[in-house]
C-alpha cells in the first residue's frame, strides 16, 4: 500500500471514526488502494465498517449531516440482502471520498462462515486486506479470527473449481476467476488476473497454510510433480478425490443465487448510496478508458433510461485492464 493510499485512508477512517460516536468496532480497507491495482485520485477509498449496532451508526452520521439518507430507511434495509453500502464524503469529498459498506459483527460472521448467503463479502475478504482501525485489542483479535477463518474455508468452495496440481498462486489466481465470474461487473475480462498479480504475495503467505492443512485433512495429496522436484519454490498439491456430484451441485447454486443477490443489490444501493451516478459512471470511465456523457434524461430518470448504455457497457467490456 503506497504512502498516498496509507495517508488517505487514515484521513477518512479517521474522521468516520469520530462522527460515529463509538457505534463503528472495526474498519478494514479492501479493494484498489490497498492492492495497488491502479487506483488514480478520484478512486473511492474502499471501507468496510463494522458495527455494533446499525440504527446507532447511522443516528450518528445523519447528526453530522454526513449521510443524506433517513435513519430509518437506512437501519430498515440493513436487514435486506446485507451489507449496506454508503459514500463518506466529509468536507464534501475535497479530501477523498470513501465507499463504505456497513456490516454488524452477526451478518459478517455468517458472510464468512461456512454456509453464506452469497458471496459479496466472502469473495473480497479472503483477498489482502488491510486493518484501519479497531476500538480494542479485542476487536482487532476477533476480526483477524474471521478472515482467517474465511481464508481456511476457500478450499471447501472451491474444490468442484480445481483441476489438476496447484499451488497457493495457482489457488488464488482460480479462485478470483471463480468470484469475479460469480458478479457481473464492468471491468476487462483481464481484471482477476492483474487483482491477482497485484497480491500474489498474499496468497503464497496465506494460500499455502490452506493448502497444507487441506493435506493435513486428507483433502489434498501431495503432487507427484513436486515429489520428484523439491526445488520448487511452492508446494504443489492435488486433491486427495474429485468433488462430489452434491459439491458440485450445491456451490454452482451458491454461485448462480450469488449473482442474483449481487445483481439485486445494485438497486438497493442506488437507495443508499448518495450520489451514486456520478460514482458509477466514474468508475466505469476509469476501466474504460474513455469518457461518459449522460443524456438529461439519463441523469434525470436513470432507472429509467440508463438501462441501454448499461447493457452496452456490460456486453462491451474491454478485453485488457488498462494500465497507468
């Protein structure tokens, strides 16, 4: 993470810190700022906020002026297809604008257990994060459990994926194909691969211990390559027996319901999230390369009439991440 993003991310989680009035427990930045993996200055900082209680964080923000949207609608739809998503703006984004997803310690310990909901969170959590700020040790102790936890059940999931001896690169790399495959997103096709490249470290420190304790549980054998070549620098591993016609079955399932509740949630976001046309279309100009011009009806009645250049947008994606 690169001195810029450390400051800015620091800044922000700062300052929500302060207008939560001890309602926020943990803040862990995910995404581009903390991979590297092109963010430029009007990249929003990526935060996921968790909370005691939601009614009592959002009480807070709306005192503050910060967060646009009614308690109550808030705390309402806290309860549907979780997490909420928000945009932190202080002094009117002039410092950098986080976009926060708000998540209580129930719904993310059942996002990252062993049968989720969907895959919104878990697909994110398992990648390298980067811990901003915890109210105590016992916080930050609790928190680390879960995405170590997270991390030591990707093999479960992602067993009916794996083909063949891998290793902990190898398992990380399938493993992006898998989730960003599992959301339709408007990003090159390439962009798993540079998420990839960009924590490949991350997944060799922690990917490895997986894979081991895999071995360990009679899941994985030891590859017959990697016995015969012990100068390999990784462990390379096969597993023990195919996956069940059941496995098979029941995480295709989890993913197909996965992206419906992704797909869904877009609309539950533009509820939430204050300002979220100019975001997306920033987000999208910033993949793309290219610049976006919104007619005044698609900036007046988007649900309306943005639904064409949405479409050409997903069917059109570039076939190379863009590189800065």
């Amino acid at each position: 993470m690169k001195d810029a993003s450390i400051s800015l991310a620091s800044e922000l989680a700062g300052a929500l810190v302060g207008i939560g009035a001890g309602s926020i427990r943990s803040i862990l930045l995910y995404g581009s700022h903390v991979l590297g993996a092109n963010p430029d200055r009007h990249s929003a900082v990526d935060f996921v906020v968790i909370v005691d209680e939601y009614r009592a964080f959002y009480a807070a923000l709306n005192e503050a002026g910060e967060l646009h949207r009614p308690t109550w609608l808030l705390s309402f739809m806290a309860g549907f297809l979780p997490p909420n998503a928000i945009a932190f703006a202080p002094d009117d984004g002039r410092n950098g604008i986080a976009k926060c997803i708000i998540v209580s310690r129930f719904h993310l310990e059942r996002a990252l257990g062993p049968d989720p909901p969907d895959h919104f969170l878990l697909g994110r959590l398992v990648q390298k994060v980067g811990p901003v700020y915890s109210v105590t040790v016992e916080d930050a102790e609790w928190v680390e459990q879960q995405l170590a936890s997270a991390r030591h059940g990707v093999l479960e999931w992602m067993k009916p994926y794996l083909d063949g001896p891998i290793d902990a690169e190898r398992l990380g790399r399938r493993m992006l194909e898998v989730c960003y495959g599992g959301e339709i997103r408007p990003e090159s096709r390439q962009r798993a691969n540079r998420i990839f490249e960009s924590q490949a470290g991350h997944f060799r420190e922690h990917f490895g211990l997986v894979l081991a304790r895999g071995a360990e549980r009679g899941v994985l054998v030891e590859s017959i390559h990697h016995e015969a070549d012990r100068t390999r620098a990784l462990a390379t591993y096969e597993l023990a027996r195919p996956a069940s016609a059941a496995s098979r079955r029941k995480w295709r399932r989890h993913f197909r319901k996965s992206k419906a509740r992704a797909t869904a949630r877009w609309f539950k976001h533009m509820a939430t999230f204050a300002n979220w046309l100019p975001y997306v279309v920033r987000k999208v100009e910033r993949h793309r390369g290219e610049r976006i011009e919104l007619t005044a009806l698609e900036r007046r009645l988007p649900l309306i009439f943005l639904w064409p250049r949405a479409i050409k947008v997903l069917l059109t994606r570039p076939p190379k991440e863009l590189s800065r």
